[in-house]
C-alpha cells in the first residue's frame, strides 16, 4: 500500500528537505468534501495517520480549496480536495517564501 511505502521512504529522509505531490485520491478531513457518498472514515484515517507520520503538510496555498469536482449529468456534483502539495518543516525552512496556487480546472 501506498502509506506503507511512503512512511518506509521517510526513514532515509527525515532530515532533508521533502515534497509530495499528487491527486491522492482521499480526502484527510470531513470539510474536505461537498456532496456524493459519505465518508470513508477508515480510509481517511489511515491517510491521515500517514501525514502524520512522515510529519509533512500542505504548502501555503491560494486559490480553490476543493478543485476535484465528479461533473456528474445528473447535477448532483461531489466536490473534493484530492490534489495536494506537502512539505515537511525542513522544506518549509529551505524554501520559506514559496506558496502554492490551486487554479480553475
């Protein structure tokens, strides 16, 4: 699984600067969504446990907070915050005046 092999990744790493980014298909917290199925509690968890872990959050960012949306025809639209950027704090000290931008798709 994915969380397994990032924290594996984070042994040889903790010390230097760290960036993961990528649509991780989950979201962390419950304001992270609008509408659709309910929540996937253990899956979030189990997300969450692993940022915890590799000790890394999101990027300063602008821009839209729930980017991902399903367009679904119906017009019940799901919207998500799946795309992420996270940095670790010695990334945050090496580049400290960067910020990230989450445009319009």
């Amino acid at each position: 699984m994915l969380w397994s092999k990032l924290n594996a990744l984070h042994v040889d790493l903790r010390n230097q600067p760290c960036m993961l980014i990528g649509d991780f298909n989950i979201i962390r917290r419950c304001n992270e969504k609008i509408e659709g199925a309910g929540f996937k509690f253990n899956a979030m968890e189990d997300f969450s446990n692993c940022i915890d872990d590799l000790d890394i959050d999101n990027l300063p960012a602008q821009g839209i907070f729930l980017i991902w949306c399903n367009l679904r025809e119906d017009g019940v639209h799901m919207y998500c915050k799946l795309d992420r950027i996270m940095v670790n704090e010695s990334w945050l000290q090496t580049f400290s005046q960067v910020e990230s931008e989450f445009l319009t798709p």
